[in-house]
C-alpha cells in the first residue's frame, strides 16, 4: 500500500472515532490499532493527535468538495450547474453521518470569518466551484453582470450559515426548505431570461 493510500485508510479510522467519541476521547493508540499499527508508527503520517483530527477533516471538506465538483461536471448547461452545486453540496452532508456528527461537536469547523477558518484553502477551492459558475453563467448571457468575487462571498456566506442551521443548530427540514426556497431565488435573481 502507498503512503497516500495509507494516509486515507488511517484519515477514514480517525473519522470514524472522532465521530462516535468526540476528540477528547479518541486516542491516538485506538486510530492505530483501527490501522493495524502502532502509535509510533502513526506519527510517521501526521505529528501528533491534534495534527490527525485536523487533516482527517481536510480529508473529509475535500472529499466533500471533489463530490460536489464531480456532480458539476456532470451538467452542461449553467443553470444546471447552479442548481446541481446547491443542492449536492447541501445533501452530501446529509449522508455523511461521520462528517456530521463531527462538525455538530466542533461547529468551529465551520466559520464566516476567513481570519478563523482553519479550512481556508478546501473551503477557497469550494469558492472557486461557485465562481466558475459565475463566470461560465455571465460570459454565456445567462447570468446578468455582477462583481463575482463579492457575489461568490455571498453565496458561499449564505451556504456556510444554512449548514449551521440545518446541521449544527438541528433546525432541519425546515432550514432546508429554505435553502431550497433561498437557492431558487437567487438564481431567479440572476437569470436575465428565468426558465
């Protein structure tokens, strides 16, 4: 096995514990038993446990942000796109139970201010799939002109904030309906021909 296939195996064990015992109580010992090593051995791939849980969760944004990426690229059309970029960047972490519970535990993983984000580059990578759009959308006529940085902030603003409510705040299907709702205006708001 390579050491980046190792790395993935030991990231996905320490998701897994961190999701059903919280950091405090997840050990470095327990992830390398999950591995088959030693704790020694573990230190080899990362520097210490506080190293382990924050790249084990830039594994998970990262998985999370190539999912939404490759559902993207599976739309032509920009509207599509938009559309396919809401909603599958909304579900994926429905369906992650693990990433989940995690950030219920540490909602810090999830901030407004770029100062505090400890996820920077994931989450400008997860910008720049929003931008993209944008782009794509204005240069085809599809979209009216905007500041795209500014407007990508924004969305990317209002995401993050829907995440909390849904998932860290527990206000579920409710705040998803008004994602739903949200995600479906701002579109509208941007077509100069709504279909």
């Amino acid at each position: 096995m390579s050491k980046a296939d190792k790395k993935q195996e030991i990231f996905r064990a320490a998701l897994k514990l961190f999701a059903r015992y919280g950091y405090k109580k997840t050990t470095v010992a327990e992830v390398a038993a999950q591995v088959g090593m030693t704790k020694s051995n573990l230190y080899f791939y990362v520097a210490g446990k506080r190293d382990l849980y924050e790249q084990s969760i830039r594994h998970a944004l990262k998985h999370w942000r190539d999912s939404v990426a490759a559902a993207i690229a599976e739309k032509n059309d920009v509207v599509e796109k938009f559309k396919t970029m809401a909603l599958a960047s909304f579900q994926y972490l429905a369906d992650d139970e693990q990433l989940r519970s995690i950030l219920i535990m540490d909602p810090a993983i999830f901030t407004l201010t770029p100062a505090e984000d400890r996820f920077h580059e994931i989450n400008q990578g997860a910008m720049r799939l929003i931008k993209d759009i944008l782009v794509q959308g204005i240069n085809e006529g599809r979209f009216t002109e905007i500041d795209v940085e500014h407007t990508t902030e924004f969305l990317f603003s209002v995401y993050i904030m829907f995440l909390i409510k849904t998932y860290v705040k527990s206000e579920g299907i409710s705040a998803l309906r008004m994602y739903e709702q949200g995600a479906a205006l701002v579109l509208r708001g941007l077509c100069r021909n709504p279909s």
